[in-house]
C-alpha cells in the first residue's frame, strides 16, 4: 500500500525530549532501502529542520502512535526504557474468526518467534522468546450461528482485540494471532489471500503508549483514522458505541497536568 502523496503525520505531543506523531498507514517509520520512497522520519525532519532518533518502528502497513527522541540524551534513555520494558504500548486490532470462550476475555501468547528470510517471522523453536498481552474488546457475533452461516447473512464472524507486546519482535503481533489461528484482517503477509482482496488495508492500529520519561509519565494515545473506523464498520464493531471507535485522540502527563485532547483529536 502506498500513499496518494508524501504526508507529513500529524504532531499528536511534544517537549524538549520527545515527539509523538500519528502515523497513516501505507508509510514507512524510517527510511526504506528505496530512498527514493517517503519515511515518517525523513518527512517530520525535512518539515520541521531538525534531527530525530529512532526509538521503536511500527511497520509500513500498521497506522498510530509512533515515537521519537529530539536529541542524543533523550534517545538513550528512551531506548533504554524500552529495553526494560517500561513502556507499555496497546494496540487494536480486528481477527479473523471467533476466539475460544474458554480462553475467557483476556490472556497472554509466549511463543518463540523465528526470522525465516525475506522479512517473514514465523513461529519456531528456534527463535526468540516472545510475549503478546491480548484482551477481547468485542465479538462481531453474540448467537450460536456457525461461521459460515453468518458469513451467508451478514459480515463475517470477527474479534476486535486490544494487544500489549511485551517483547517487539518484528511482526510479533501479527505473527502470534496469526499462529492461534486468527490472522490479522487484511494482512498481506500473514493472513489468507483471498479473504482479504478487497480489505484495504491492516486492521492493526497503535492505539496508546504510556511512557515514562525523565520521571514524568506520559499517556498518549494516537486517534482513529477514517480507515480504521471503516473496518469497525464493516465488520460489526462500531455499533458497541464505546470511545475507541470514535476517533478521539488524547494526552496527560501524570502529575504534571490533567489529561487534555492532543493536538488535531476531534
């Protein structure tokens, strides 16, 4: 997927330290081996004349919250952060399929995850060890119906779920779901061709981060793009009326000042 034209992602937070930007789809976090093709990164440092560090990646096909550090200090110590784990991401995303009931509302995937070449992870053995935190937010069916006969009457059978990466292995949410049988809907890579042929993009968004930066805690949250809302539509999850699905974006910084809409949130 690409972009109509080069976009400048929106500036959902900043301070001395740290820039926060909602990233659309369809756009690379850095630059690509194509250094012909657009990056969030070189697009916000051409836009706004200085340099930024990278501290995570989200991928090319994920929308959301996407982080950088505004100088060498804040990039240590951030990537530390994230070495330690103390930054806490949260994401939402649409599986294909019904989750097992007796899994209950939430639960943990601890599955190694393994680089097989050309960019594809898979579970194995072999790979790293890996931990997903997932919650069921909403299932797009509440009868008995199989599947398939609510796939003949209406949409088909999905789950909206909410997931925390322990660990940020590359592609590590979409391969965990897509080893438990629920591939993301709309991934090109992992999910099942044909289902997804006329899904326009991945059903993976970067919702919130909480981190903590130079003792002071911040909650972020990127909103939800007309894209994302359309596959909640689509797939029988707007309708649950909750904030998520209103395209809402905000932030606080824990005893610093009261949680306030970010910049552009509607």
């Amino acid at each position: 997927m690409t972009l109509p034209s080069p976009t400048v992602p929106l500036v959902l937070y900043e301070d001395a330290d740290l820039l926060a930007v909602d990233k659309p789809e369809g756009l690379s976090a850095i630059p690509e081996r194509d250094l012909t093709l657009p990056s969030a990164q070189r697009l916000l440092e051409a836009a706004r004349g200085e340099r930024l560090f990278v501290v995570h990646r989200i991928d090319k096909e994920v929308s959301g919250l996407l982080l950088f550090a505004r100088h060498a200090a804040a990039h240590r110590d951030l990537s530390i952060a994230f070495e330690k784990k103390e930054v806490e991401k949260r994401y939402l995303a649409i599986a294909w399929g019904a989750l097992d009931p007796k899994l209950g509302g939430r639960g943990e995937v601890s599955l190694p995850i393994h680089e097989f070449g050309s960019g594809r992870m898979g579970v194995d053995a072999r790979g790293k060890p890996s931990i997903t935190r997932w919650e069921r937010v909403h299932d797009s069916h509440k009868t008995s119906r199989s599947e398939a006969a609510d796939a003949a009457s209406g949409p088909p059978v999905t789950t909206l779920l909410r997931l925390s990466p322990v660990t940020g292995r590359r592609h590590q949410l979409r391969v965990h779901l897509y080893a438990l049988g629920h591939a993301l809907v709309g991934d090109p890579r992992y999910g099942e061709h044909g289902r997804n042929a006329d899904v326009p993009r991945l059903a993976l968004h970067a919702h919130e981060a909480r981190v903590n930066v130079g003792g002071r805690v911040l909650e972020l949250r990127a909103p939800l793009g007309p894209s994302f809302v359309g596959l909640l539509e689509r797939f029988g999850h707007r309708s649950m009326g909750i904030e998520i699905a209103r395209g809402q974006g905000s932030m606080g910084v824990e005893g610093v000042a009261p949680v306030a809409k970010a910049e552009g949130a509607a």
